[in-house]
C-alpha cells in the first residue's frame, strides 16, 4: 500500500486525497489552518459569502465527478423569474438587454480562437470595436481582471462558450462552499484519509507528495521559484440588505469588466429570510489602490440596488489577489503554466498549475493528475471504494 502525503486542504488537496485513497494509498493530508477549504472557505451563517464566484458548471468532469459520490448535495439553477432580473451596464446605464453589438460575439459560436492573438483584437477584426469591448468586458467575472480582452484569444472564448452556453449549465450549491467541503472531507475520512488540520508544513514531506496549496507556498516549501503565472486582483463588496422589489439580480458590467449577482434568489439559505445577499465585484487597474476601486464598485451598486445604502444589514469588503486561478495572455495556454509533475516524486495541484477547465475546474484536473502521478498508474473518475 502506497503511502501518500497531500499538503493543502483545498479543494485540489481534497480531491487529491480522495483520489489516492479510492485506489488504496494510505494518505495523509495536511492543512495549515483549522478550517479546511482554502480558498473556498466561506464565512459562517447567518451570512455565507465567498471570496469570488461559487458556482459549478454541470458540464464539465468535476462536477460528474462530484456526482458519481453523491457529492453535490442540493443545488439549485437560475430560476426563470431570475431572468427579468438581469441587467448591463453599457455606457453608463443600466438596461434589459445586451447591447446589439455584443450579439453576434455570444451567438455565432462556431470558430476556433488562436492562442497567439489578444482576445480584443480577435473580436474586433471581426464584429467591429463596440463588440469587442463589451465581450471582453463580459468576461471579468471569470477572469477578475481589468483588462480581459488583453489576454490570449483562445483562453477568453473558451470561457466565454461556457459562460454563455444557450442551456445555463450553472449551478448554485445550497448553502456555499462549506457544505461542499465538508462532503469532500467527510468522504476522505471513509475512506480512510487521515487529515490533520491546523499543521503547519515548514519542511517538504517525505515523496510521493501532492503539494496542493498556493504557488508561492509551494514555491517556499519546494525550496525554489516558480514561473510567474499571471492572475485577476478584484475589490469584492459582499452585502445583506433588506429586500425590496425591483433590485437586480445580474448586473454585467460591460463598462469596467465588474459583476453584481444577488445570491440569495436561487439560494435563500445565504442570507435570514426577508434578506438579499449580494455579491459585487470589479477588477483593479494597475497600482489602484481599494479605496478608489470601492468608490467605482459601489457606483455600480448604486445603479443596481436603488437605495441600498439605507438597507444594510451586514457589509464586508476585500480585495482579492489570484482568486481565478491562473490568466493566459497571447501566445500561451495551460500548458505553459507550472507543470504538475516537479520531479523527486513532488506533485502540484491548484487553480494555477498546468491543468485545463474554468475556475474550480483547474484545481479538479490538476489533482487527479497528481494523483495519477503520484501513484504511478492510471486511476478512475468513477468511484472505486
């Protein structure tokens, strides 16, 4: 029986961990704080904000892996009366209906987009330059960057094919991410996963080891550098207020690449009954310091929630740096990114390692690639134990 150490309790440490023990390593997994979840801990109820996007896309292998162990817990979709919720900032106001120039970009999906071409420039030379600002616009709440139409062609759209799929493939789990969490630990444990949680690692554990934590963690762990992976820094606004007719539940930014969504209308268990918890968000400029990028943030939030000021119940804000994993810009794609495999029998995995998916998806495939690794053989997207 193999014995395995998996550093970071994350969902890529976790799923590593699971994967191991499903092919019958002894693992041990390791986390630093006393909360498992990583990135994807969330705060406590009554109020349960994230720190970025928590949702799952139904159409890709993490989320039929989830399934195949009964993992999902319950979820819900965007309801229809959501719809007439959902608005776009676009030149300056709020409106219905996506501008006629960003048409054609969501609609026409049959092309291929190169890797060596800047998303902005690819969209223009084809729809024209009103398309291209508001579909690169689109897509900062994938990317949480400023700047989305500077990054590589290929990298953009494939998000954007997912994002704006005809068939919304989201799905908002029931009460966050710390549910999903504890059904991932609590699975591990089964299965005989021994998690120790408030260990901190100073010194790289004997191989085979999953390294499964931030790059620059690793990186000190590893006793080396790694290369620089290019990453969205976003101000987040977190809100509960008191609900009131009329306030959105979507507002796309196609101004200044933000995004607002009030996570309480599929979800009510985030927020006490009669409460909305919203979730706002927008990509910094260069050298922006938060004050000025809350000020633009909340003048969304003014467009968004008319009155909102007058009806805060709780507020929380941030910044966040590197939560949507690693940002491909022209001429590169995941495969440029730090590879898994770091020779000696250490093993990454992470939302910024060399694995492909959209957010959560990377830390999903860089894991069981991992553990593949790790234990040498081929393992299973099915449940073996």
């Amino acid at each position: 029986m193999e014995s395995i150490t998996v550093v970071g309790g994350g969902f890529a440490g976790l799923v590593a961990a699971i994967t191991c023990a499903e092919a019958g390593a002894r693992v041990h997994l390791l986390e630093s704080h006393q909360r498992l979840g990583g990135r994807a801990r969330a705060t406590e109820p009554p109020y349960v904000a994230h720190d970025g996007p928590h949702v799952l896309y139904c159409n890709g292998p993490w989320w039929r892996w989830l399934a195949d162990r009964d993992l999902t817990g319950a979820y819900a979709t965007i309801p229809p009366r959501a719809l007439a919720g959902v608005r776009f900032r676009y030149r300056g106001r709020l409106r219905r209906t996506p501008p006629a120039a960003l048409l054609p970009v969501v609609t026409r999906r049959r092309h291929d987009a190169p890797v060596d071409l800047d998303f902005h420039t690819w969209v223009r030379e084809r729809h024209g330059a009103a398309a291209a600002t508001a579909a690169s616009n689109l897509m900062g709440v994938v990317t949480f960057d400023a700047d989305p139409g500077r990054l590589a062609a290929a990298f953009v759209w494939q998000h954007l094919l997912r994002v704006t799929a005809p068939v919304p493939a989201v799905r908002y789990v029931t009460g966050g991410w710390n549910g999903l969490v504890d059904r991932l630990a609590t699975r591990a444990r089964v299965l005989g996963v021994r998690i120790e949680t408030g260990a901190r690692v100073t010194e790289l554990p004997a191989a085979p080891v999953i390294v499964a934590t931030s790059l620059d963690a690793a990186a000190t762990l590893l006793g080396t550098s790694l290369p620089p992976v290019e990453s969205g820094r976003s101000v987040l606004l977190d809100l509960a207020v008191r609900a009131a007719r009329g306030d959105a539940f979507i507002v796309s930014d196609l101004d200044e690449a933000g995004w607002l969504e009030r996570y309480t209308l599929p979800d009510p268990s985030v927020a006490p009954a009669g409460e909305s918890l919203i979730q706002a968000q927008l990509p910094m400029r260069p050298g922006e310091p938060k004050a000025d990028g809350l000020a633009r943030l909340e003048a969304l939030v003014d467009q968004a929630l008319p009155g909102w000021r007058g009806r805060v119940t709780w507020r929380r804000d941030a910044v966040a740096n590197g939560r949507t994993g690693a940002l491909d810009l022209p001429g590169r794609t995941w495969r440029d990114r730090p590879a898994v495999d770091r020779g000696d029998g250490v093993y990454l995995a992470g939302d910024q390692v060399a694995a492909p998916g959209l957010l959560s998806e990377v830390s999903f495939h860089s894991a069981v690639t991992a553990a593949r690794l790790a234990l040498g053989r081929p393992v299973s997207h099915r449940p073996t134990r």
